[in-house]
C-alpha cells in the first residue's frame, strides 16, 4: 500500500461515524448548495454593474467533492456525495444570487454575460470544509473563509478588499445535515460579502458625486 493510500485509509479510520469516507462507492447523491438568504423586492435598473469572477481555489477544494478536515493539516472527501458542480462555481453562483437578492445599489454579473461592468469582484476561496473538531462519531463544524477584492473596473486599481469567514455546527453526522450546515454558512458569508460590496460601491459613487459637485 502507497503512503498516499495509508494516508487516505488513516483518515477513514479517524472520521468513521454516521457518514462514510473515502473510498467512494459506486454511486454518489449530489448535492445543491441551497441559498438561504431571503429574497427582498429591489430595484435592477440603471445601477451599477459588478462583475463576480469564479473564485480561485486550492486544488483540494477546485472539484466537485465535499471536503473534510481530517486534522494535521489533512483533507479527506465524504464517501458517497459529491456537488453538483464545482466548489468555485457553486460559490460564484451564491453569490451572484445573493446579490441579486439583497442589494439595491448594484447589479451581479458573470464574466462571460458580455455586459460592461463597473466593478470588478475577485474571490480566493480558502476553506469550505467540514471540521470534526469534536471527535469523529460528533456533528461536525463547516467552516467558510474566502477574501474578496473589489477592483475599480476603470482605472483597474483595487478598492477595497477584506476576508469573510464563516462557521456553521450540523445538527448531526450525516450527509444531509453537513451539506445543509455548508449551505447555511456560505449563505451567511455571501450575505455578508453583498452588502459589504454594495456598500463599498455605494460610497464611491457618494464621493464622486460630491468630487463632482466641488468642481462644478
């Protein structure tokens, strides 16, 4: 047996309980990441436009698998579940959606609708795992971290930037709950980053406002 395959087989052994893990089985649920953020009535026209680039991942967390914290710096996958997309397209998409659904001062984008943006949003992703930090057959901690960038799309210079971080205990070990504890906390977290973007856009376009207003 390879390091690598007793590495993965150690990790199994320490996080047996009511989920199972590597090796996978033969067929695998798929899973949405669910938005829980409320959707509110806004205003969609004539506002700024801010692009949302899918986020930069480590290659741990760029697939489609759900991530486990296997402790000393050890990741392992659930066993029998999987996204239904990507990790950074999954995020891309909540926040986007996210956006859509609270901020009346902005308007979400993907880079590749072709519209003129005024705003650029560029996200690193640097956790999206379930933490078993208190022993393997307990409901696990999700813990969500990614740093945002907002890049003035005119002069490409960045605006503002800040890290979002996120945690979330399931209410049980098994898949159903740990994936609903993930949606639940990135859904705080894309909450978190709309405003925080919608205001940061806000407040330059107050500042341009009173720069132009001084001018004239």
């Amino acid at each position: 047996m390879t390091a690598r395959n007793l590495l993965l087989a150690g990790a199994a052994l320490a996080l047996s309980g009511c989920i199972s893990l590597l090796p996978e089985s033969e067929t695998s649920a798929l899973y949405r990441l669910s938005n829980h953020v409320p959707e509110t009535e806004v205003a969609s026209h004539d506002l700024p436009v801010v692009r949302i680039g899918r986020p930069i991942a480590p290659r741990a967390l760029s697939g489609d698998r759900i991530a486990l914290d296997a402790g000393e710096g050890r990741i392992a996958y659930m066993a029998g579940a999987n996204w239904i997309s990507a990790v950074p397209v999954l995020i891309q998409e909540l926040v986007i959606d996210t956006i859509d659904r609270r901020s009346t001062v902005v308007v979400a984008a993907r880079p590749d609708d072709g519209v003129a943006s005024s705003w650029d949003l560029r996200l690193e992703l640097r956790r999206f795992e379930a933490v078993y930090d208190q022993g393997s057959n307990a409901a696990p901690r999700v813990d969500v971290a990614i740093r945002a960038r907002l890049v003035d799309a005119a002069n490409r210079e960045v605006a503002s930037t800040r890290t979002f971080e996120t945690s979330r205990r399931a209410d049980g070990n098994r898949q159903a709950l740990i994936v609903d504890a993930f949606s639940r906390a990135a859904s705080e977290m894309s909450s978190e980053l709309a405003d925080w973007a919608s205001q940061q856009v806000n407040a330059a376009a107050q500042a341009g406002s009173a720069a132009s207003g001084e001018a004239g």
